[in-house]
C-alpha cells in the first residue's frame, strides 16, 4: 500500500526555487502529520497521485500562501528574541504610561538631559521661537521637569501667536468681504 491509500492528503508545496522538489503533507489514522518529499517528476507514480489530490496551480498557489505563512511566523519569532535580549522595546500598548515614567522616574543624567534638550530644539515652535530668554533657560535647565516646563512654555507661545494671526486674518477676511456703505444723497 502506498502513503497516497493509507493517508489522508492535507496539502503540497514545492520546496526549492528551482521547483525541483514538493513536500507533500499528509494525516495519518491517529492524526499525526507526516511528511513526504517527493521529486517533481511527471513520469513518476507519486505526481500522477498527486495530480488526483490537486493541481499545478494550486500547487503553486499554496507554495507562494506557505512562503508567506512561514515568513510571517520566521519575522515573529525573531521579534520575540529580539524584545527578549533587550534589542528592541515591545509595542508599547499605553503610550503615555512610558512617558510619564520617562519623564517623573529619577532625574535624567547629563546624557539623557542633553538628549532631551536635542530633541526638544528639533521642535519647530521651539527652534523658530524668538524668546531667547526662555531658550536660554531651557538649554541651561538641569531637570527633566524644568527643561519640559520651558519648552512647554515656548510652545504655548507660539500657540498664541499662531491663533493671534489666525484671528487677525480671518478679520480681514471678513472686512473685505462686507459692502462698502451707500451714500445717502
């Protein structure tokens, strides 16, 4: 008896990029898996029971969706080693928890304080303010909390002047737009 008449046919794939060789997977009685490779060989007795199983296109068809099943589980795992040797952070799911601890948990050492200040004067409503007074201050602020403090204070400021320009356009807008009064005569 051959694997074809004891087991129950699952699927097949080819398993080389030269199409050379298929893997054909089967059920056994006690629905364990087994596999059987198998030599893409049209004159050989095992492709005429394949071809009862299936056809040439779905034999490419369930390569190309078992390329892309194993890729995707190939990227997780690699993922999960990497956030277990402190590679890479998980997806933080609760943002705003991590950066409330990033900001509040111990004080920064200069390293950090440096780099927060870098990142901050990367801000454009920072950067283009014309406060020096406060930049000064917050490029010689020694906390995580006063540096932030300044800088909020900076965009705030640039808040206000783009709401203020804002209101003052939409004002002129408005006056060109009214009639101009009728003379009485």
């Amino acid at each position: 008896m051959s694997l074809w008449e004891e087991h129950k046919f699952i699927r097949a794939h080819f398993i080389d990029n030269s199409r050379e060789h298929i893997c054909v997977t089967f059920e056994q009685e006690d629905e364990s898996v087994i596999e059987h490779i198998m030599p893409h060989d049209e004159t050989d007795s095992d492709w005429a029971d394949l071809m009862k199983e299936t056809t040439v296109d779905d034999l490419h068809r369930v390569t190309s969706d078992y390329i892309k099943e194993q890729r995707k589980s190939f990227e997780s795992t690699v993922m999960l080693i990497a956030e277990k040797e402190g590679l890479i952070q998980a997806k933080d799911t609760k943002p705003w928890v991590s950066i409330v601890k990033m900001i509040f948990a111990g004080e920064a050492n200069e390293e950090e304080l440096f780099a927060l200040k870098l990142a901050l004067f990367e801000v454009s409503k920072i950067r283009g303010s014309s406060n020096t007074a406060v930049k000064t201050q917050l490029r010689k602020s020694k906390t995580k909390s006063t540096v932030l403090g300044f800088a909020f204070q900076l965009v705030d400021e640039a808040n206000a002047l783009e709401a203020a320009a804002e209101l003052e356009a939409a004002k002129a807008e408005d006056s060109s737009k009214k009639p101009a009064a009728k003379k009485k005569v």
